[in-house]
C-alpha cells in the first residue's frame, strides 16, 4: 500500500457532526472534523445515548465518591447514579476495538472530555472541587495509553493539530506493514521516517535504528514490536524548533555543494526566521523538497518529514491559544 492512501481508524464522538445526539438534542458542526472525514475511517461513539440516557436527556456530572480516586457519574434531575453502566458500557466497547490509531472526542464532557472536566463535590450546582477526566475517555486512555487523543476544542491550535495528524497517520502508516514481513519492510519505514523522528528525538530515533541493525538477535515478530512500542513512546513526545532546525540543517546538508553562497544565505536566513517564530515549518521544508526534485535526491524525497499526512489537512489557521507550546 502507498503511504498516501493509508487512512488512520479514528473512534471520534459521535455528536461531532454525525449525529443529533447531545444532551440537548444538538450535534456540533466541526469543520475540521468535517474536512477529516475524506482522510480517516471514523467510527462513532456516543456513551451517554448507547447506555440509554436518552436524546435529548437531563445532563449528567461527575461528582467525587467516598475517596479521591471514586469518580461517579450522576444525573441530578432524576438522582440516577450511572457510573456503573458507563463503566461497563465503556470497557465493553473498548474490548471490542481490534484496532485504533486515534480518538478524537468532545471536550467539556463529563463522558468523552479528554481533560479539565468539571468534578463536583455533590450532584448540587456550584460545586466543583477538581478537574478530571471524563468516565469513557479515562477508561478509553487506559485501554490503549499509546493511541493519539485529542478533542476538537484542542485541534484548533495549529502545533497540537498537527501533532495530532503526524501520530495519527504515523501510526496507521506502521499498522499497515506487513507483520508477517521481512526485516527490509521496517528498515525501509524507517528510512522514511528518519527525519521525522529525529525532529521528535534523536535519542529515540537511533534506538529505533539500533533494534533493527541488531535484528539477527532475534525473531521478526519480537522486532516489530519492540519497534512499534518505541514508535509510539516516541510520538507521545512533540517536535521542537531546535530540532526541526538540526533536522532541516542535515537535509539542507545533501544540497549544500550544489548551491551557490547567495543561496546557501537565503536558506539560513529562512532558518532563522522560523527559529525566530515569523515562518512556519512548511517555508524551509518546501524549500527542501523543491532542491530534492531539482538535484534528483530520491532519498530525501522519500522521507515523510515532508508529507506527514495528507497535504488537503495541512491549515494553517490557529485558535492563538496554547501559543506557548514550542514546536
Ligand atoms: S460528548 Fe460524548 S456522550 Fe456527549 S453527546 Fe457527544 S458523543 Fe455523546
């Protein structure tokens, strides 16, 4: 399969523009996650509706038990307590995903809220003691720690979206290797990948490299999963500038003997521009790629760093929050 048309399985809330489903009867109209739809394979859930609360329903809350860590999930307008059946509703659904390369939930749920949802010390109004996590998305994190989470509120930022999109489409991409491969399958997925780890870890991304030149140690199958539980370690970490820059620096470096001083100068000034925050990541890149096709470099072409996902996601509009996040 091409890397291209790999699409990512995401399990996403379903009132996210799949259906009226809210509390209040409403479905909220995403358009990122509406653009999504072409390039992942969306699965839907919706705790509230399948545990048979109704649409629409008197809102739910999470409210502190007897201890700490006794998270209960109460409907104040009826006094019913559903902790139970959301648990179980949860895990049920969780044991039944064979495979999931992402989550993309509703914030501000007491269900599917990833974080910094409302916790309250009893089901009256005004009584909010901490911030947690929504029953379903804890069960969900705990189920599967390495999946890629995010809620729509959070894709609104361009650096948390774009992390988002890399992992997810990372994944999916590795998930479709052959299992039953050979060893050249995942030397050649991480030749591809090189630049993109490193932009993540250099660390990381030589320890990769290292389960693999030590291959003849053991068998296939252990290989690949020891790779893949370093893949995902990996891309619970996030890109920074420095190392974009190191990144771009060793790229530019397979070019460096074919340009002249002036463009060798325009070059680092960009560098600078994005080290400075004035450009984004996509200048230099794109700079890259256009010397990859000029002098034929068929190994920086291949290399994921300069299409991590497909290029119809890329936005760059941002919501200005979470500017200080360093990427
Ligand atoms: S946030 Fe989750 S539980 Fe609430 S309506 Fe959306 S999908 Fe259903």
């Amino acid at each position: 399969m091409e890397f291209d048309q790999v699409k990512p399985i995401v399990y996403v809330s379903r009132c996210l523009g799949f259906d009226y489903c809210r509390w209040n009867g409403d479905s909220i109209n995403d358009s990122f996650v509406n653009r999504l739809k072409e390039f992942v394979e969306f699965h839907t859930l919706c705790p509230e509706a399948d545990i048979g609360l109704g649409i629409p329903r008197n809102p739910v809350r999470l409210v502190r038990g007897k201890s700490t860590e006794d998270i209960l999930m109460l409907q104040p307008a009826t006094g019913e307590d559903c902790t139970d059946k959301m648990i179980e509703y949860s895990q049920d659904f969780l044991n039944r995903i064979e495979r999931v390369d992402g989550f993309l939930l509703k914030n501000a749920s007491p269900s599917c809220g990833i974080n910094n949802i409302k916790l309250y010390a009893n089901a009256a109004k005004g009584s909010m003691v901490a911030k947690t996590s929504g029953l379903f998305s804890a069960q969900a994190k705990a189920r599967f720690p390495f999946a890629a989470f995010e809620d729509e509120g959070r894709l609104h930022n361009f650096i948390i979206r774009e992390n988002w999109l890399i992992a997810i489409f990372t994944i999916a991409r590795f998930r479709e290797l052959d299992k039953n491969g050979k060893i050249a399958v995942l030397y050649d997925f991480h030749a591809r990948y090189k630049y993109l780890f490193m932009s993540y870890s250099h660390k990381k991304m030589q320890n990769l490299g290292h389960l693999l030149a030590n291959h003849h140690q053991e068998n296939y199958d252990v290989i690949y999963h020891n790779y893949e539980k370093g893949l995902l370690e990996l891309l619970t970490l996030s890109p920074s500038i420095a190392r974009r820059i190191n990144v771009l620096s060793h790229m530019f470096g397979y070019f460096s003997k074919e340009l002249n001083a002036p463009g060798k100068q325009y070059f680092l000034n960009i560098l600078e521009e994005y080290r400075r925050g004035a450009m984004p990541f996509i200048v230099p890149i794109e700079l890259i790629r256009n010397w990859a096709i000029r002098f034929n470099s068929e190994y920086i072409l291949k290399q994921s760093i300069l299409l991590p996902y497909p290029k119809e996601l890329l936005l760059l509009s941002d919501s200005g929050t979470g500017r200080n996040i360093k990427s």
